[in-house]
C-alpha cells in the first residue's frame, strides 16, 4: 500500500539564491517569506541549512549565532515544524535548544549516519529533545571505519543496525526514524546506485523489524545536469518509483514539485525502462549496464524542450 508523501521544504539552503541573500543580508524576514512560501505550497516539515555551498564560504560560528534568530523567526511565522539539516554536534545542539516546542510539533535531526563524528552525542542530541531523525543507510559500519553501501543488501543492515541503536539508546519508536537509502543524479550513475536506493526501500518495506519505519530522499540530487525542460517531470517520475517501494518522504521544492506523476504518465514508463537499462544482464559488469542507463536518460533529455542547461 502506497503511502502518502510528505514534503521536506528545502529552500532555506544557501544553496538557494532567496536564502544565500538572507545569510548573507542576516535578514530573518528572509526565511520568514521562505518558511510560508513552503508551509503554503504544502511542505509538511521545513529543512533548515545555514551551511556554506560553493557559492558561499559560512564559518560554523557564523552559523551558530544566527541560528537563534532564525529559528525563532521561522516560529513566529508558521507552525510548520523544522528538520535541522547539518553534521555538526554543535549545529544540532544550539538549534534544539532555541527550537520552541510550544509552538511546533517535534523537529527533524537531519542527520546520522555511521560516519558521523560524535555520532554517540548526536544520539543523546536525539533522546535528550525527542526528536524524529533521519538515518544515513547510504553507509554502514566496517573494519577501521566506514563503507558505503553498494548493493541493497548493505543498506538493509546499515538500517537496522541504526533501528537497533535508536531504539534502545535513545528511546524512538519506528515512526520517529527516516531512512535515507541514498540517492544518485540518475545523469551520471555509472554503478547502478538509483536501482540499489530503489531495491533497499523494496527490502526495508518488506522486513519485519522495520513496519512502521519511514523512508526519505533529497530529491534535488537525482535530477542534477539534466536540462531545466525535463528536470521537475524526471523528479515528479522518481517519486512516482521511490512511493511504489515505500518512500514516503522527499526532501524537496514544493514551489515546483506536486507530487508523484499518475503511474501511467509517460515520462515514468521512460524512467522506469531506462533505469531497467542500468540492471546488468548475465554476464554484464555493473559498469556496462550503467553507462546504458545514462544513454537511456540521456535519450530521455534530448526530447526535452528547452533544451538550455
């Protein structure tokens, strides 16, 4: 049974223009237009990065002091809760403990993952503000460090074992945790990574241990260095895929993004055969079949008018 889709907004982001020329003006009013734009167009959550991008070096001090501000800004403007989007410890600490529960329902802890420096204390981060929490299933524990997961196989493990500790270190239930398979730009995907996303959600779905879990991706990432023409149908298509495996979640811009396209539109039969293209056949490298999907979304964005990157 197909879930319902939330949407995490995604524009308070520097890498967004709107919010780069918030930081940089520190204007609050800035992410308060941002915050309604988003609740109105139907965001459920609100993804909230102070963070630099290749535009824009940001200092973590720079960060943590105007978190504050920010926040209680974007309260002010809507109730729509917040998903805090940000590796750092400190980030997620300074913004929970300025984040009003009287005013929102619980945030999002975006997020951990087996990488994570002082993953133990953005656990307790987790417990200590009860919060939801996004889990990187895109990587695993190993020997020495941290793998990513290449086959769907992986990300099934590295999602329980994060169930396994949220649950009993800090006290979530199922419905409190999102898993992150991970997802590609379908445009360069040479090692079958948007079918492993795919094939994990199908297990993690499946597993008994996981009912009630739920399922999230950055949606943005698939459709990098397609042409503008085709990008939002491409995404709208994945949500159309990801929804039948068990996304429920997308971080996403809810200015463009509706929702999933009807199963039956074209352009998800396009993106369903050509990531069909990208499952090796007997006998075939992994590296074959990929470049044969990319030729297949390469087809796909050649009808694509404009045409303009």
């Amino acid at each position: 049974m197909t879930r319902p889709l939330n949407i995490i907004g995604e524009l308070m982001n520097n890498s967004f223009a709107r919010a780069r020329k918030a930081f940089l003006n520190r204007d609050p009013q800035g992410y308060q237009h941002l915050a309604r734009l988003q609740a109105e167009g139907g965001a459920t959550w609100l993804d909230l990065n102070l963070d630099g991008t290749q535009q824009l070096q940001v200092r973590r001090q720079e960060m943590l002091d105007f978190l504050p501000e920010v926040i209680a800004a974007i309260q002010e403007a809507t109730p729509t809760p917040l998903c805090f989007d940000n590796p750092s410890v400190d980030y997620q600490r300074v913004a929970l403990e300025h984040y009003d529960r009287s005013k929102s329902p619980a945030p999002i802890l975006n997020s951990i993952a087996a990488s994570r420096e002082r993953l133990d204390e953005m656990i307790d981060l987790v417990r200590d503000h009860d919060t939801m929490v996004i889990v990187m299933a895109s990587e695993t524990f190993a020997p020495g460090g941290t793998a990513q997961c290449m086959n769907p196989q992986d990300s099934l493990r590295a999602a329980k074992q994060f169930v396994e500790i949220l649950t009993t270190k800090a006290g979530r239930r199922l419905d409190q945790i999102l898993i992150d398979p991970g997802l590609a730009p379908v445009g360069a995907d040479t090692y079958g990574l948007v079918n492993i996303g795919l094939d994990a959600m199908r297990l993690i779905s499946a597993d008994p241990d996981l009912q009630g879990a739920h399922m999230v991706v950055g949606l943005s990432n698939f459709a990098w260095g397609t042409p503008k023409g085709v990008r939002e149908e491409l995404e709208m298509a994945y949500l159309t895929l990801g929804t039948e495996a068990g996304l429920d979640f997308a971080i996403a811009n809810p200015d463009r993004i509706a929702g999933p396209l009807p199963k039956d539109h074209p352009m998800v039969a396009k993106l369903r055969e050509a990531l069909d293209q990208g499952r090796p056949l007997d006998g075939e490298t992994i590296d074959i079949s990929g470049f044969r999907q990319i030729e297949a979304v390469m087809a796909i964005c050649a009808e694509a008018q404009p045409v303009d990157f």
